[in-house]
C-alpha cells in the first residue's frame, strides 16, 4: 500500500542511442555561454562569469515530437545547444575529474519566451517563466560518452524550415564542459539525471506555430521538433 497521498509524478525520460532511458533529475542552463551570442544580448564576454539557471525535468520534448507553442508570449525563441548528461553525482569536482562524470551528450533546444524574459531583466526579476516553461527543452537522443568521447569542437548548427539560422563550432565555448561541470558542482551537488544544457551560439531568433526546427552537433546528434 502506497504512502502517497496522490499518485507520484512519471519519471521524465530521454532516450539513449542504442537503447535505453535516461532518468531526468535536474536541467541546469548556461547563459551566455558563447562570445557572439553575449554580444548580440548585450553583455560582456571578457568579463562575465557563468551563471545558471534551470528548467524542470519534466520540460523535456523526445524522439522528435512536436512542440506546442506557449502561452503569454508572442516573441518565442529558439537557442540551440550541447546537453550534457550527468551519470556519475559530485560536489566541488575537479575540473580534471569533470568528464568522468559524464554519462554522455545530446543534442538540444532551450526555447525561450523572450518578451518575458526582456521584461524580467527590466524589472530585476527572476527570468524562471521565460526559460522553465512546458515543453521548453527538446532534447534529440543521448549517445554515451562510452560511444561519442567527449566532444570539445566541431559544428553546431539548427536550421529553421531548411534555412540555417544558428551555425558555430562548439570550441567557441567560453565555459567547455569540464570547467562548467566544474563550476556548476561549486554551486550546487550534481546528481545522476541531471542535465547540463551547455548555452548557444549567436543566430536565436523567433519561431512561429508551422516552423520546423532541426538541429546538429557534429559527432554527437540531432535534435527535431516542429511548432504547433
């Protein structure tokens, strides 16, 4: 006999390339995490540290789904991105111990409402409505490290209705894995399931209810979700 007092939640889940599923903790975010796109969001990338910020488990979209357009917003934007799955939990990591705790890679969206989110910065408000939103991170399969290694540079790109709207090289990282991994385990204790969404490049811009978005990162995957 269970001792809940309503039925607990299903366990969010990502699938894995050749088999499997990855249980969903946590989805922890880089923000500004390549030179450009702090640029082109008017910050400074000679002299910001990273910063996070997350998105429930359960924002995941899989296996190419569509993905709904969101409510309270007309300005939705798409954010390409390196997912990194955690297999492997820790606190304060060395940053030459980083990669040991990576459970493998993925392809991934971070969608953001940003009219929401502009008018959170203005007021110094949190931006957790404009990033932690449902269906919010479509997220393509996982291929563990054991498979890929651990991908440090090579072609990031998503395409929009076959149009290329994002394109970089994921050594123009500010942060690469292990020192984010690194960083992010100073702040809070990472645990297996989690998430690390590595930030993107330059190129986010709206989409719309029609528009279909596919991405790419070389070595590692694709992602794919149209908007409804």
């Amino acid at each position: 006999m269970s001792n809940y007092v309503i039925d607990p939640p299903a366990i969010a889940t990502v699938p894995v390339a050749g088999g499997g599923l990855f249980p969903v903790r946590r989805i922890f975010c880089v923000g500004r995490n390549y030179a450009e796109h702090t640029r082109e969001m008017g910050g400074d990338p000679d002299r910001e540290e990273p910063f996070f910020f997350t998105k429930p488990a359960d924002a995941v979209v899989t296996g190419g789904a569509d993905t709904r357009y969101p409510t309270k917003t007309s300005d939705l934007h798409h954010e390409m991105e390196l997912v990194v799955a955690i297999g492997k939990g820790g606190k304060d990591i060395a940053e030459a111990d980083a990669l040991a705790h990576v459970y493998g890679y993925a392809a991934g969206l971070d969608m953001t409402r940003r009219d929401l989110q502009a008018a959170a910065k203005k007021a110094a408000r949190p931006w957790d409505m404009s990033k932690g939103f449902d269906q919010s991170a479509p997220i393509g399969e996982i291929v563990p490290a054991a498979k890929a290694g651990h991908p440090d540079a090579g072609l990031i790109e998503l395409k929009v209705n076959g149009a290329v709207r994002q394109t970089s090289d994921l050594a123009k990282m500010i942060w690469n894995v292990p020192e984010t991994i690194a960083y992010l385990s100073g702040l809070v204790e990472l645990a297996p399931g989690d998430l690390i969404m590595t930030g993107t490049p330059e190129g986010v811009a709206a989409v719309k209810r029609g528009d279909l978005m596919e991405g790419t990162i070389a070595g590692v995957g694709t992602v794919s979700t149209k908007i409804v």
